[in-house]
C-alpha cells in the first residue's frame, strides 16, 4: 500500500503576495504535494487553513499516515481543537514532517514543550546545507552538502529540545549557523522538522530539497497506531501478572481515567 501523505498548508501568502503566487501557482502545498508524488509509494493529497476544521477532520487524519506541515503567517488561526486531535494523532503513530516557519506552528510548539524561537533575516542569502549524518535515511542519495541560492537566514540558538538526531547543519552567507535538519519522537510518532522553504523564493521547486521530503515522509512512516499510549487505566489487584495482596491505605477507589 503506498504511504498516504497530508500536505497541509497555511494558504495565506499565495493569495496575498505576487511573489509567492508566482512561485507557487497551485499554492504552496500543491507543489509539496506535487514533488512528493514523485515517490510512487507515495499518494499526497492538500489540506488548507480556510477548510471546514482546516483540513483536519477525524476521518482525514484516519486516512494520513504522514502529516506535512507549512505555516507562517497565521498560526494562532489555527483553533486550539484541532491542534490538540492532531497531537494525539502523532502520538498514537502519525509521522509528521514541519517545514520552515512551521517552528512557531502551536502543532509543532505542543509537541516540543518549548518556545521554538530562532534568529532570523530576509535578505535572499545563499544557504548551505552540509549532510552531517549521512548514513541516516533522510539522507540517502544526496551529496556531502547542497546549497539554496536564495533563502531566508535562521540563526542559533535555536530553542527546541535536544532532537534525536541532527541530519543538516546550515550555513548562511552572514555568517551565522542554524541545526536545520532535526529529528524527533513523541509517542510512537516519528517528527522531522527541516528549515528551508521561504515562500519568497522557489525552494520546493528545487531537485535535492524534493529527495530530502520525500525520504523524510518514508522515513517518518509508520503502519502501526498505538491509541492505547493516550490512556492510563487502573490494573486491579486480580488483574496483576503475578498474584498479589493489596495492603496499605488507598488513596481513592475510582480507577483513573
């Protein structure tokens, strides 16, 4: 069966901006979806901010294996309900991928448990990815280091938690240095957060960017859900593995939710 991907994207610049709509005709999460597609284990279908629930309905995320994520300008649109149904997805076994400003998304803040704050320059520099974890499989086929003629500059420190793995560390033409390719996981959820992708310039219309997501999505893949992890029942005494006597004071006698 191949992967069912979700491209949900935010929707707001490319009906705004005359840049970013000539970058992106079909919007940005249409060519995300477009370039995913060329994996043909992967099915890649769009989701938008201005949707009923944005996108995110229980029977959408039931049909998304991996969710991609892009958002900018709008994220405290997004209603608080929704974050929290897709957080529980991810920590039941959705993959999710978080592109560029997508850091400061309340999805991707919930799940990190920090500010996610970084430095930052619009100035078209040039940015330099180096591979510095190329046995990973997010990185497999690319060269020690690809480059992006234009995009915008995020700079250390970057507050997130201490990821899992680094797989691309960025170098700007300022000068500054930027952990761009980070792993993570939460639950039995697999998260992949990647910096570039600027919606001024054409950055998910380049070759390399497009094998890094689409490793990304087969990487983050997982068939299994685990909706027990969302639940902490009480085992009762008769219950236990090994037979034992309840002894001691009892705090309550109504099992935990």
């Amino acid at each position: 069966m191949p992967i069912r991907v979700t491209v949900w994207g935010e929707n707001v610049h490319e009906q705004k901006n005359k840049a970013v709509a000539e970058n992106y005709p079909k919007g940005m999460h249409g060519q995300i979806a477009s370039v995913l597609m060329e994996d043909k284990g992967i099915v890649a279908t769009t989701a938008t901010l201005q949707e009923p629930q944005h996108g995110m309905t229980e029977k959408r995320l039931d049909e998304t294996d991996v969710l991609v994520w892009w958002g900018h300008a709008a994220h405290e649109q997004v209603d608080d309900a929704i974050v929290e149904r897709v957080v529980q997805r991810v920590w039941q076994g959705m993959g999710l991928i978080v592109l560029h400003s997508g850091h400061f998304s309340k999805v991707f803040k919930r799940l990190m448990g920090s500010p996610c704050a970084l430095h930052w320059r619009e100035a078209g520099e040039r940015e330099r990815l180096w591979v510095v974890n190329p046995g990973h499989p997010i990185a497999k086929g690319l060269p020690r280091y690809f480059e992006l003629e234009n995009e915008e500059m995020y700079g250390e420190p970057f507050s997130v938690p201490e990821p899992l793995e680094t797989i691309f560390v960025s170098w700007f033409q300022g000068g500054e240095v930027f952990r761009s390719g980070l792993t993570y996981r939460r639950g039995a959820g697999n998260i992949f957060y990647f910096r570039p992708g600027h919606e001024t310039y054409p950055t998910y219309h380049d070759k390399t960017v497009g094998q890094v997501l689409r490793n990304a999505v087969n990487w983050a893949y997982n068939a299994e859900r685990h909706p027990e992890l969302l639940l902490a029942p009480n085992t009762p005494v008769d219950k236990a593995i090994e037979t034992i006597v309840e002894r001691g004071a009892k705090l309550t006698n109504h099992p935990k939710a």
